[in-house]
C-alpha cells in the first residue's frame, strides 16, 4: 500500500505529472529495493501507457504496452464483467443473470478487440520480455480493477518473478483487494480516497488516447533504451575488465577514469554513467589495474601507467564497432582526472571533451598546456586543498575551460544532491561539445554548410552572435538527424552553458524553419 493513505489531494495535471509522481513513490517506498535482475514496466493500454512511459523513464527500465480489454456485460456493455490480456487470459466475475453462452461470447467479443490491439501495437517491435523480470504493472487508476486482475495473470503466465501494480489512485476496496492477491507482490497507489467516483475525476486533463500515441511512447521509450555488455581489453599481455553501456542513438562515447582506490564499478561513477546515458550518451568503464596490480599502492597514483592505459582503452574502443566513430570525451575523477587530461594532451582532436570531478590536475601539470579539448573542472566548495589545485590548474589551461564550484559539497561528493549536480554539470557539457564536434566533421563543410568551430565560440562572441551561431549549429543537427526532441535538449544544455535563455534559442529555430515539439 502507498504510505499517503488517506491523503487530501484535488488530483493531477495529466497522466505525465502522475506517472512522475508514482515513480518517486516507488523509489521513496523501497518498493523495488527486494527485485532481482531486471526490471520492466508494463502500462495497461491505451491510458495507463502515458504514465508507465514516466515510470520508465525514472525506474530506467524498459517499457511495453499491454492490450487489456474489459469484458462489457451483454445487455449493458459499459459495465465490466471481467477482461482479457492477449495469449488467452481470462478474468470474469460472478454474472447473475447470464447464461454460459452470453459470457463466451462476451469474452470472445473482448479477446478478438485484445488480439487485434495487440497486433497494432506490437506491428513494428517485439513485446518485451518479462520471463524473470520484476514486472511492474501500471495504468492510470483503478476503479473495479478487472483489467488490472487481467493484468497480473498475464505476468504470472509469462513467468514474472514479482508482480507490482502500480497506479496514481485507485479505490480504496479495489486497491486491498489487489494487495490480497496470492500473485501481487506489492500495490503502491498514491491516493486510495473512499469516495472515488471515476478514474476521470481524479485527472485536469484525461485525454483519450490513441494507438498511434501509445505507439509514439513506446518507440520513444525504445529511443531512451540502454544496451549494457561487458568485455576485456587487451593491452600487452593484461587484460582489463570493461563494462559498456550503449543508448538505441548514441550521440558520442565518455570514457571513465576513475579514481585511486576504487574501479568501473565505482558508485559514483556509475551514477553519473546511468544520466549520460539516459541522455543518449554511451559511456565505457574499465579498470586501469588488474587486480594484481592494484596490490601495489604506487601503481595507483602512477599517473604515466594510468595514462598510457586509458589511450590503450580509447583506441581499443574508437576500432570497436559500437564505437560506430562517434566523438570521444573523458570523464575522470581525483586521480583518473590527471590521466584523463594527460590522454586528451596525447590525442588531441581525438578527444571532443573532458569533465574532471574532483580531479587532481596537478599531476598532469606538464600536460595541461597541450590540452585542446573543452574541459570542465567540476569541483566541491569544501574542498578547499583540491579546490586551490584546480583553479591553479584553469589558469594554465589554454583550451577552452570552466571551473564549477558545487556549494558545500566535500571531495567525495557525498552530500545530498550533490552528486546529482555533477551529473547534469557533466550531461550539459558532453551534450554540448558532442554536437560541435559532430558538425565540425570536414564532410559537411565540404558540402558547403558553414559551421561554428570551438575557436569560434570561444573568442568571446556578443550574446547575439552566440545565439545565431547556435541556431545554425541546431538547425543544421535538425536537417541530418530530424529528432524533435534531441535538438531541443541539445537548444537547453547550450543555453545553460552560455547562460541564455533556451527558449529565445528555440524561438529562432522556428524563424529558421525547425518545427520544435510542444514538450
């Protein structure tokens, strides 16, 4: 049960507002802190998809449509005696007054209108597979709950390992009822009010939806999906274990160095990974020691060693397949971050960007006039010894370079929201210079499209002439690529950077002709 209970609430927005609602519940409550392995979402078509899309997207989880269909009783088919989920599941309530014939017929009717959901929906992709997973079942409220039983069944019948249902409100009998249930593991709603009138009541906006809208979320969740795969890096004779992460549309590579002490599978590391990666951007964690290796405390803070294994690592990468010869950054934190600098001095055009987190750039002092690659220091105000390092550090920097202070936060980053700060800091600034870098590429010149290079945006430009080149570097991002939604993040992390408004920056895309989506 939700820990709101009995609360007063007027209702929500929309679908969207209360699927981002529900997923913070769902992560507040520890509902999904006892899940094993995989976990996936599941919305109940066609209304409870729009807020299972929101789920998803904070759960980073993979989304799919179920077409559950209500059995309408025959002499007043509003009234639900029942449903059907797609593979033969059933679901019928006591019917006084039916003969056998009417109720088969009544479910046939509603399994022919599941069948055919069904195929619509899943024309163009595969459902997704719940066998094992934690299967998340979402829709946008629960009045009698029939469909939702449906619903369970289905789950338990594709071998889901837990079953959780999930909804913005739902009535308070129906709700406990479903917590009762032998194959529901868990029911989390926000508001289960005694006097719940209708599913509709409870929303501002509670639109009907099409097939064609839930086939936009689904194929938008599919956009935000993360391939994760392991591998080895041979350099020499050792091998390094890696563990790649790689989005449907991968806007460039960040490869990770992390710190002394600690591995790819540092936690913060790894968190900051999981936001790139939600941003279309791939990312590569690798160890730089082996295991034997690490032994020796002064391989850890061997710089020269560390450095030499990250330009190993990147060039591995740039010949794998997935590296598809998409832009390279860094991302390197304490001592990770002086061989970050010192691999992008060794290579540089070859790397588009470099964020430090707690770095310690006076390791790679005799490096850091060779670095060409925008760099960003992101470093915490309290730590003042590191702090001193890294401004001494901007000033020997010649490449275009900001130093970002995070108020209060120690060396580790520990503090609340702290962490989070780096992550957005570091998204906003890949984002960025993966797009400079993709069309400064000499193919698109040639074509005789001009471009704003790095120089260019670094010579302390008018606000204006930012912004004109700006909207031709996004309407040219528009013209190759066509995604709505990419160029207006992209419009958003510039914005931020250069402390313009995105919205003026979306504006003058309009006046060039790029038809922005409303969200």
């Amino acid at each position: 049960m939700s820990r709101y209970g009995q609360r007063q609430i007027s209702g929500f927005e929309n679908r969207r507002e209360a699927g981002r609602l529900l997923a913070r519940e769902l992560e507040d409550a520890g509902t999904l802190e006892a899940s094993v392995g995989r976990i996936v979402v599941i919305g109940l078509a066609r209304g409870g998809v729009e807020v299972a899309a929101e789920v998803a997207a904070v759960l980073h989880a993979p989304l799919d449509a179920l077409a559950v269909r209500k059995v309408g009783h025959p002499w007043h088919p509003e009234y639900g005696i029942g449903a059907v989920a797609p593979g033969g599941i059933e679901y019928v309530r006591a019917h006084d007054g039916l003969t056998e014939e009417e109720v088969t017929q009544a479910v046939r009717v509603a399994a022919t209108k599941a069948e055919t959901l069904d195929a619509n929906l899943h024309a163009c992709r595969a459902p997704v597979d719940v066998d094992g997973a934690t299967c998340v079942l979402v829709d946008d409220g629960l009045a009698t709950g029939g469909t939702m039983v449906a619903a369970v069944r289905w789950a338990r019948a594709r071998r889901a390992c837990r079953v959780v249902v999930a909804v913005p409100v739902g009535a308070d009998a129906t709700v406990r009822s479903l917590g009762a249930e032998e194959d529901v593991d868990s029911v989390v709603c926000l508001v289960t009010p005694f006097d719940f009138g209708a599913v509709g009541f409870w929303y501002e906006d509670f639109h009907q939806v099409s097939d064609d809208g839930v086939i936009a979320l689904l194929a938008g969740a599919r956009d935000r999906e993360v391939v994760c795969r392991s591998a080895e890096i041979a350099i020499g004779d050792i091998r390094l274990a890696a563990d790649l992460a790689i989005p449907a549309k991968p806007i460039g590579w960040v490869v990770f160095a992390h710190g002394s002490g600690s591995g790819r599978r540092s936690a913060r590391n790894v968190a900051v990974a999981t936001e790139l990666n939600q941003s279309g951007i791939a990312t590569l964690l690798f160890d730089l020691l082996t295991q034997e290796e690490e032994l020796d405390r002064r391989n850890v803070f061997d710089v020269e060693l560390l450095d030499r294994r990250l330009v190993e690592a990147t060039r591995w990468l740039a010949a794998d397949p997935d590296a598809d010869r998409l832009p390279i950054a860094y991302f390197g934190a304490s001592t990770g971050a002086a061989a970050a600098l010192l691999a992008a001095a060794e290579l540089g055009d070859g790397i588009s960007a470099v964020v430090s987190r707690g770095g310690r750039p006076d390791l790679a002092w005799d490096g850091l006039s060779e670095v060409r690659a925008p760099t960003l220091l992101i470093v915490g105000g309290a730590d003042r010894v590191v702090l001193d390092l890294n401004q001494a550090a901007a000033a020997q920097l010649t490449c275009p370079n900001e130093l970002v202070i995070v108020p209060g936060a120690t060396h580790l980053f520990e503090e609340p929201g702290a962490l989070e700060q780096v992550a957005e800091l570091a998204t906003t600034w890949f984002t960025t210079q993966f797009s400079l870098a993709r069309h400064s590429m000499p193919a698109a010149s040639e074509q005789g499209v001009p471009m704003a290079t790095r120089t260019q945006i670094s010579l302390g430009m008018s606000e204006q002439e930012l912004r004109n080149v700006l909207t031709e570097e996004l309407t040219i991002s528009f013209r190759t690529e066509g995604n709505t939604a990419t160029i207006h993040g992209i419009a958003h992390s510039i914005a931020r950077v250069i402390e313009l408004d995105h919205i003026r920056i979306a504006e003058q895309l309009e006046k060039a002709g790029v038809k922005l989506d409303a969200s």
